[in-house]
C-alpha cells in the first residue's frame, strides 16, 4: 500500500504520531522491528508502545503538575496514548499508572483497525532518501539505523542509563508486616479501599543493613566505552543514590514522611507512627497480581537483588515476576540538529520523535510525536504549522528540545515549569495554579484557531 508517511518505531512516540496522522486522512505505514525476529534489550514482547520501565505516567494533577498538565493538553488533542492509558488505569494515588499489558494491546488495536494505517513488522537500517518520515526509535535504536543517524547529522551520539525496577507478585507479600495507605491518606477514585501503595516499613538498623548491601552487592559491569556514560537522575539506579550518602534514600524513594504505621502504635501515635524508613510497591496491572518496586530502578545483579530485596521486611518470600535491568539509551542533540518543527535541518523530510530526541519519560515521548504527527499532517494538507505557545506544557517541551536548550549541555528532560516562561507578579504558594491556568487558556485560544483553518 503507498503511503503519506512512513514512521519508524512503534513505541509510545511513533504510535501516537500514526495516530495524529490517520485519523487526519492520511495514510501512515509504521515499522516495527519487533515482531520480525528482532527485539531489544528491554522489550519482552511485541506489542506496540510497550511500557518498558514503570508502568505510572506520573501525576495527573492539571492544576498544579506539570506533567499533568501535559496530560490534560495531550487529551484535548485526541491522544491515543492518553485514550488508550484511560482504558488502563490502575490505582495509583494521584499519579496515573495503567496495565501495561492492557494498555499496549488498546494502542495495538486501535491502529491496526484504523484504515489508514499499515503495521509492518520489519528492521529498518537506514534513513530513507526520500520521503516523508517520521523516526521515532526510541532510545534503544539498534545498531545499524543508529549508524545510518550519526552519518546524517554528522554528530556522535549522546547516552545515557536508564534502569528497570522488579515487580513482585502480590500474593508474595507478607500483609501482616506490611500495610497499604497513600502518603498523607490521598487517594483517587481508583484508588483501593484504604489505599494506592504497599508500604514496607524498615527501623533503622533494617535500613543501615540494607543501605551497605546495595553499596556491596555486585552489580553488572560495564563495557570499556560505557563507563563514562552518565545517568538520567530521573532513572537513577537505587545503588547510585545508596553511594551518595547514607540518608539519601531516605529523603527519595525510601521516604517516610506521611506514612502511620498501624503495626507500631502507641498512646502518642494512636494512628501509628512514621517508620524510620520505607520501600513501597505500586499496583501494576488491573488484576492487582503484580506490583512494582517504586523507584528501585537498579543495576544489581539477579542474584544479588534476590538476595537483597527478600531482606526487607515483608519481602522475605517475594516472588519476582521481573527483576531490575539496565540498558543503554541514544538520542540526539536536538537542539543543533533538529528546527523547530521536529525536522532534521540537512535533510528536512525527515523528522524525529519521542525519546530519541531527548525528551524524558512515557507521556513526554508521546507528546513529542503527538506534535510530530501533527506538524506532518500540517504540511501534507499545504498549510502552515501555528507554533504552540511556549506558556503551554507541550509548547514548553517541544521549544526546550528544538533550540531553548544548551547544546553543549543538552541533557534528556522531563517537562516540568522550569521550562515555562516566568510569572513575576504571582506569590510563590500560587504560581504552579498560575502557570497551569495560563497554559489552559492559551491552549483553548491556540486549538480554537488552528482547528478554524481548513484541513
């Protein structure tokens, strides 16, 4: 079938950005090389935008979180990844953390019943000469389009880690020493009776104990030409934090605060009181069978997480369905190499999306190619492309990837208010209220113009 565009990469990016494309009347082959006999170091199966890493896209709070206002401008632009994370869901407090089997299977189906797009299970190792084409590879790009990438921008490729936490499975857990509760008590509508997370509590010889252990356990070496390979704090390994102090975990990932222990009451704390440490487990599928590790990214070897982890208290007979991993991810310096509207600046038929621009994180990458898919239907149809406003979450993101950002610094990123225009006049207490709210008006205002203007 002849096609309008052809996208590489069926992951959250890619996925979405055929999405966009099909449902403005134009046809799309997408390109997936799992499924043909290849995988990646991460993948387990073949189903198209697989959630590799957490199965949480973080907070969905529109009012005061930037991540989840990017969540409510991705919905008014009909995203399928939001869509298809809605058909998902799972408890997870304030946060929005889907099935990732359900919801790869929601994405899949969604595009291969669509008759304007053509899934085809193939490796491609080079840049088409000709063509419009989206590549949306992710960070795990294999080996030979990654090579075919760096001879077309003439750039070395940057990298990073990113690390995979275990799911354990739920009837595993010991329930008399563990308990669940949210933080402060906060629960949403999907939230469980008393509850979002597991919460395993720690004194504090428990936690010295299991502090030393992620500093002594062996963990996966690397290959001469990774050991200068930084990491993205926003996946850093638990035993990298472990490193940078004894209390780091404590104020990250382990943190108390918030959390009443009901095994350990007294006339003071009728209600319980904070443990000196805790790791928590979240939901990770619809059937509540599998819960993952929160922010137990790691590099340890099998053996020795097996070993660590059954030391935590509640843990002692888990059962893992997925211990923790590592891979390595590429993206490109964006901000030299691609314009504004996505596209490679020697070759322009050629447009970049999701992580491998150096975007960080599940919704971000799906937005990312949200607005390739639609910069690319903009131009099919002849007409010009309306730059999002930058006060928006999307306009923010996308304006920090294709030139706000130091080139010679250019690190991934999460979309966060750091990247919005300023407000002066607004006190500190209120300013996420504010920047949200602008973002909102100025989205209606730029949506209503642009859907005004014939396709």
């Amino acid at each position: 079938m002849a096609h309008d565009v052809h996208i590489i990469g069926g992951g959250l990016a890619g996925s979405e950005a055929a999405w966009q494309l099909a449902r403005r009347g134009f046809s799309v082959r997408l390109s997936e090389m799992r499924g043909s006999g290849e995988t990646t170091p991460a993948h387990q199966t073949d189903g198209l935008a697989e959630l590799v890493c957490s199965n949480s896209f973080r907070s969905d709070d529109s009012d005061k979180n930037a991540v989840g206002l990017l969540h409510h401008e991705m919905r008014q632009l009909d995203s399928l990844i939001m869509r298809a994370g809605e058909g998902a869901r799972v408890p997870a407090g304030s946060a929005m953390a889907v099935d990732r089997d359900v919801f790869s299977a929601n994405v899949q189906r969604a595009l291969e019943e669509h008759p304007n797009v053509t899934v085809v299970r193939e490796r491609i190792d080079a840049l088409p000469e000709s063509g419009m084409t989206i590549v949306a590879t992710g960070p795990l790009t294999a080996q030979a389009l990654a090579g075919s990438i760096v001879a077309a921008t003439g750039q070395e490729r940057l990298a990073f880690f990113d690390a995979i936490a275990p799911i354990v499975h739920r009837d595993s857990i010991d329930m008399d020493i563990c308990w669940i509760q949210s933080r402060w008590n906060k629960r949403t509508e999907v939230s469980n009776e008393d509850g979002d997370y597991i919460n395993c509590p720690m004194t504090r010889e428990q936690y010295l104990a299991f502090h030393q252990g992620l500093l002594d356990g062996e963990k996966t070496e690397f290959r001469e030409w990774e050991k200068d390979t930084p990491y993205f704090d926003g996946c850093m390994p638990i035993e990298v934090m472990a490193a940078r102090g004894v209390d780091t975990l404590r104020f990250g990932p382990m943190k108390p605060v918030g959390l009443d222990n009901p095994r350990d009451c007294t006339p003071e704390f009728p209600q319980g009181r904070w443990p000196y440490a805790v790791v928590q487990l979240r939901q990770d599928n619809k059937l509540g069978t599998l819960w993952n590790m929160v922010g137990f990214q790691t590099k340890l070897k099998y053996a020795a997480q097996v070993e660590l982890f059954r030391t935590i208290p509640g843990l002692e007979n888990a059962e893992f369905a997925r211990l923790g991993g590592l891979h390595r991810n590429t993206f490109l310096n964006s901000p030299m190499l691609l314009d504004r509207q996505l596209r490679l600046r020697n070759a322009p038929h050629i447009r970049f999306a999701g992580q491998v621009t150096g975007c960080e994180g599940y919704v971000e990458s799906s937005a990312v190619g949200l607005l390739a898919g639609m910069m690319a239907a903009c131009e099919l149809a002849g007409r010009e492309w309306s730059p999002l406003p930058r006060t928006t979450a999307l306009g923010a993101l996308l304006s920090h990837i294709t030139g706000d950002a130091e080139a010679e610094t250019y690190q991934p990123m999460n979309v966060n208010f750091g990247l919005f225009p300023p407000l002066h006049d607004v006190k500190k207490k209120q300013r996420k209220e504010a920047y949200t709210a602008r973002a909102k008006a100025d989205l209606g205002e730029w949506l209503a113009g642009f859907e005004s203007v014939p396709a």
